[in-house]
C-alpha cells in the first residue's frame, strides 16, 4: 500500500487508552510527523477489523494489551508538501480503549511511549490537533460513565 503521495485516503485506526486522568501517547518514529507525541495507531490491513487492527497497533507500538470499547471519534489527518501536493491523508477511526496492567514500552513505529496528564497535553509536543481530540473524547467519556 502506497501511504505517501497516495491515490485515495488510507484508513487507519487510533487508540485512546485513558488510565485516570492520564492518556496514553506514543512519539513517532517515522514520517508524517516523526518525534511528535501522537495516539497510537496505524493502518488497517486487508482483511482485519477495526477493533482486532487498533489492538494490534497499540500491542505492537506501546506493548500493551487493550480492549477497544467504542468508537471515540473520526478524524482526517492530511499533510501537504511545500508544492501544495497532498503527501499523506489518512481517514482515522479512534477508539476509546481500556488496557490491562503493565507499563507501556516503546515498539514498532515508536520510539516512546507512555501515559501523560491530559490537563498537560499543551506542554508536549504533539501532533495537530491530537490534544483537542483527546479533551473532546474523554469530555464524551466521563459524561456517558456518569450517566
């Protein structure tokens, strides 16, 4: 599959894993965005489900084990080249996800990873947009367990 300069969008799927107030994030290893704090994920493979692909991605990006609950929400993530030529434009599904024990351990397509205060995302340097993204499904989040 053809993720940079592609034909057509790429789906891929995120995972936000809150433990308390904090939230799991991974540093990109690779291009787009390579060394800024990001949800982790990636790309759907033929014939893999949304939830089997997003606990996959995050065992093999932050060694953790996770069971994806509900959908959190849909984002488009499209990065452009100084020609103004869409370079990568990914079609994200982001799940909320509870994890089991342990702590996270930088893996494939991560060179970090770990859990981080939400009231402090502005302080980290993250991808766009991630930060309001997260604040926005963990508002979602608490109100539905509350209700």
């Amino acid at each position: 599959m053809i993720r940079s300069y592609p034909e057509a969008p790429v789906c891929a799927v995120g995972g936000i894993v809150f433990r308390g107030s904090t939230v799991l994030l991974i540093q990109r290893a690779k291009p787009p965005a390579q060394g800024k704090w990001s949800i982790p994920g990636g790309v759907i493979r033929l014939g893999e489900n949304l939830e089997a692909a997003v606990a996959r991605e995050i065992r093999e990006e932050a060694g953790l084990e996770v069971r994806p609950v509900t959908v959190g929400k849909v984002v488009d993530r499209i990065f452009v080249d100084s020609d103004g030529k869409v370079a990568y434009h990914y079609v994200i599904i982001d799940y909320v996800c509870v994890a089991g024990q342990g702590a996270p351990q930088a893996g494939s397509d991560a060179s970090a990873a770990a859990f981080f205060d939400v009231q402090r995302l502005d302080e980290i340097d993250m991808t766009d947009g991630t930060a309001a993204v997260i604040r926005e499904v963990q508002r979602r989040w608490k109100a539905s367990a509350e209700a």
